[in-house]
C-alpha cells in the first residue's frame, strides 16, 4: 500500500477527499430529508452525507459508502437533472417529482429515479456512528402499542426487510395514527402510498455486498443495533 493511501479504503488522500466531497458535484433531496444547505440555490442540489465515510465501520465500510453514494445515488441524481428540463417540473422539490411522477408512465424513469434519490438521502441520516438498540421516549411508547414491544417491532422489520425478493427496501412508517412495517420493491416509496416514513433499511444488494455479500440478514441485524437513528426517527414523528 502506498504510503499515502488509506488503510480502510486503498485509495490515495486526494481521491478519499474527492469522493468526500462529492456531494459539491451531485443533487439533493431535501423536504423528506434535510432543509437545503444556506448555499444551495438548486432545489435538487445533492447534501452531504451527515458523517464521515468511514464513520459506520465496521458495520457498513468506507468503500461501500464511495460506491453506494458516491456513485449509484450520485448516478441516480445525475439521471434526474438530466430528465428535468422540459417535464414540467422545473424547480419543484425531489419529493415533489416523485409525487407528480407517480403512476404517470411517460415519467417512469424520471419516478425510478427521484424516488432513489429521495429514499437514498432518507436513509443516509436514518444511520449514525454508535447508533442502534432500542429507542425511547415516545417512539418506544408508540412501538409498544402498536406492535405489542420493541422485540416485536424488530422482529417484524428484520423479517419483511431481509424477505423482499430481488431489490427495495425496509420501512417503519406512520399511517392512521399507527406506526406499520412495510416493504416496497425497487425504487417505491411510503411517499406514495399517504404514508409518513419513520425509518428506512436499503436491502438493495448495492448497500451491502462489499461488506456482507449473500448475508443480507446479518447486514440488517447489524443496521438495526448498531446503527439506527433513533433520534432522527422520533423527529419523524407526526
């Protein structure tokens, strides 16, 4: 390894800053995720990641995050800014794309597209270094009434996550004043469906085959004790 290489990633200083600082170069969710930074003119503007690139490991490494956000939802916001122009929905909102692209079949791919890119930037600030475990306060209160304890809840989240066949994803959600489990393929989105998401597992096999290859329940096991926010998924709460 060259002595300026990173030990963690194999790439040299100056490429482990570029990809760092990917988000200068990309688009961003904001609305379901984050408010836009004071400096961001373009509603679509890509946000940072709200944590270093390695500070997950070893649950989730610093080389699945270069690929994870620093190419497929980099890709993935590329695509959408490309596809703007002319539909209509100029200067909307990535969340407002997705809701006026649903169902529309001429907008499929603009759909696929910004619903990635809204579920990306929600589950990047659904994880924090030293995160996991049961929550507290409210949100356990919640959990309790509505799934019968935290165990419960874990269970039925874990199942429904690591049982999507193929891609998508695994959502705790708000709807009717109750809190759900729910699974969507691909690139769908409770933002379709009147439902508010609390947390969200990406169980695309881009999120997690460097590190844990065909385990995808040992990847999800690992998200949920080590990783959640719990925080921010409180914060979600209506």
């Amino acid at each position: 390894m060259n002595a300026d290489e990173s030990p963690k990633t194999g790439l040299n200083r100056r490429e482990f800053l570029a990809l760092a600082g990917v988000a200068g170069v990309g688009l961003v969710t904001h609305g379901l995720l984050s408010a836009p930074l004071a400096h961001a003119a373009d509603p679509l503007e890509m946000a940072p990641l709200p944590y270093a690139l390695n500070a997950l490991e070893p649950v989730i490494s610093a080389r699945t995050l270069e690929f994870h956000y620093g190419k497929h939802h980099a890709g993935y916001a590329a695509n959408v800014k490309k596809m703007i122009p002319g539909s209509g929905l100029e200067g909307k909102s990535m969340e407002d794309i997705v809701k006026a692209a649903a169902g529309q079949a001429e907008k499929t791919a603009l759909f696929n597209n910004a619903a990635q890119c809204c579920n990306h930037a929600f589950y990047w600030k659904c994880m924090k270094p030293g995160g996991g475990g049961m929550p507290a306060g409210k949100l356990l209160a919640a959990i309790t009434a509505d799934f019968g304890g935290y165990d419960a809840f874990r269970k039925a989240f874990v199942d429904g996550s690591v049982g999507r066949f193929g891609s998508g994803w695994g959502w705790l959600v708000q709807q009717g004043g109750k809190l759900k489990v729910l699974s969507t393929s691909n690139a769908e989105t409770p933002l379709t469906q009147g439902a508010t998401p609390l947390l969200v597992v990406d169980v695309w096999e881009h999120a997690y085959y460097l590190d844990y290859q065909n385990r995808r329940a040992d990847y999800v096991n690992a998200f949920m004790d080590k990783l959640v926010n719990w925080d921010f998924v409180a914060a979600n709460m209506k």
